[in-house]
C-alpha cells in the first residue's frame, strides 16, 4: 500500500495495522511522535506497507522485554548503591593489602626465628661438648691421679643368686 501525505484518513497495512508516522526507513521521526503512536520509547519502527507483521508486532507491548544495552547496569543502580559498591571494594582492597603485610611480617619473623633457633642448636651443642670433654672419664682419672689415687680394677665377690623356689 502506499502511503498518501495530508490524507484524512488512517493508512492500514496488509496486515488491517495502522501504518505509524515515519520518514518509511523504520526510524521514527522523532522521539514524541514515536511515543505518541507506539505508547512505548523503545519502539520506533515504522511499518511498511508490503512488510509481514514481525514477532514484537503480534507481541502486546507490555509482553516487551526492556532491551540491554551496555550501560544498563549502571543506569539501575543508584548513586547510594553504587557509592556504597565502590566504598566496600575499596574496604576489601585495604583488607587485603593490609592482610598480605601482616603474612610478610609474620614470614620474615618467622625466618628470623628460625635461624635464632638454628643459632641456639649449634650453641648448645658446642656447650654440649665442652662439658662432655670437662667431665668426661679421661679428665676425671686424670684429677684423680694428680690427688694421689690410685687406680685399681679390684671386683668384689661374685653375686649369686639362688631361685627361690
């Protein structure tokens, strides 16, 4: 069908739609008027007079689901929610940090207790040693000695023992 200028009456499609006020490209020709005759801002197409009904022309327009874009995520969220988003991230963040300090902290008094211990077990097996050679049987036989004992291997009598029975 075509489309008539300045007619008095309402142009149908094949289909017996009204045809909607376009420039015939399927864009509107302008936001209000497209709001006007669709009762949408989402829908600005214009129908064609040869063109079949498309699926969201069948559909109701409260059926429509809101077309994503990509800001549709932040155009839904509120500036408290967003403010109290970024304000948690940053709150975490300096957890964080703050926690992989404290762990490094820990790490390196953790290696400086190891090697004050590894320090101390060679200290005290070098004490360990010098009192072994100080007190040791040799040292004590020879301290005898200079005090003027005598040493001797004399046992006493063997122990015998008999089963009770």
């Amino acid at each position: 069908m075509s489309r008539r200028t300045g007619s008095s009456h309402a142009e149908r499609s094949s289909t017996g739609a009204p045809l909607r006020p376009g420039r015939g490209d399927g864009a509107p020709r302008d936001a209000a008027a497209s709001n006007a005759a669709s009762g949408s801002a989402s829908d600005g197409w214009v129908r064609h007079g040869t063109a079949l009904p498309s699926w969201t022309d069948l559909e109701p327009s409260r059926n429509r689901r809101r077309r994503t874009s990509e800001g549709a995520f932040l155009e839904n969220v509120s500036t408290l929610r967003f403010s109290l988003l970024i304000l948690a991230v940053g709150a975490v963040f300096t957890l964080y940090v703050g926690h992989v300090h404290a762990t490094t902290d820990l790490y390196n008094q953790l290696q400086q207790a190891r090697t004050e211990n590894q320090r101390l077990h060679l200290k005290h097996n070098r004490l360990q040693g010098e009192f072994g050679r100080q007190v040791g049987p040799s040292v004590t036989y020879e301290r005898a000695r200079e005090l003027g004992l005598k040493g001797s291997v004399t046992y006493g009598p063997p122990i015998t023992v008999d089963p009770a029975e």
